[in-house]
C-alpha cells in the first residue's frame, strides 16, 4: 500500500483548513455621496453657462492643482482658474445653456 510522505501530509493537513476570512473593508465613500459629489459637479458646470462664469460657480468642485490636456491641443497644469480662463474663451463664450444628466457611477 502507499504511504504519504510526512512532507505530504503536512501540507495536505496545511491547505485541508479554511481560509481565515478577509479583513473588513472600509469604504472610501458612499454611492450616496458619490452620486451627490457628481450631480454638484455637472449642476455648477451647467450653471456656469448663463453669464460664462464657470471660475465662480466651480470655485469648490476642483482640486487645488490640476491638469488638462484637449483635444485641440491645450495642455497644461496649475490652478483651475487657468483651465477657466481658457474656457470663457472657447465653449464659455460659445454656449448660453446646456442641458447634459450623465450616468453617475460611483466607485467605492
């Protein structure tokens, strides 16, 4: 008859217990609040068209430093007042309203 070597035995003795269960995960944010962060953000956006104000009414939805890269060619990195500034150039001064709902999907 076979015999296992103790080698063997131990290791199927090793991988025959349960795993012990996965740390708890802490979630970074909310769906809630994820879906509440994006509808803030494309409301001040939208909002920004009336008077070409998006500098005022995007002040608190963008990151201290930021960087960009359009397709025309507009690359860059610094405050969001310079993305602002270029803007009420091009699509700021363009466009009077805009009427955009996205899918929020939020990662948590």
């Amino acid at each position: 008859p076979f015999k296992p070597l103790p080698l063997a035995r131990a290791l199927a003795s090793l991988f025959a217990r349960p795993l012990p269960p996965p740390p708890a995960i802490i979630m970074g944010i909310t769906v809630a609040e994820g879906e509440a962060c994006g509808i803030n953000f494309v409301d001040a956006f939208m909002g920004g068209f009336a008077a070409n104000n998006h500098s005022a009414t995007m002040e608190n939805v963008f990151a201290e430093h930021v960087t960009w890269d359009w397709s025309d060619g507009f690359k860059g990195e610094g405050p969001p007042s310079s993305v602002f500034k270029q803007f009420a150039k091009t699509w700021g001064f363009m466009v009077s309203t805009a009427l955009i709902r996205p899918t929020m999907i939020v990662e948590t």
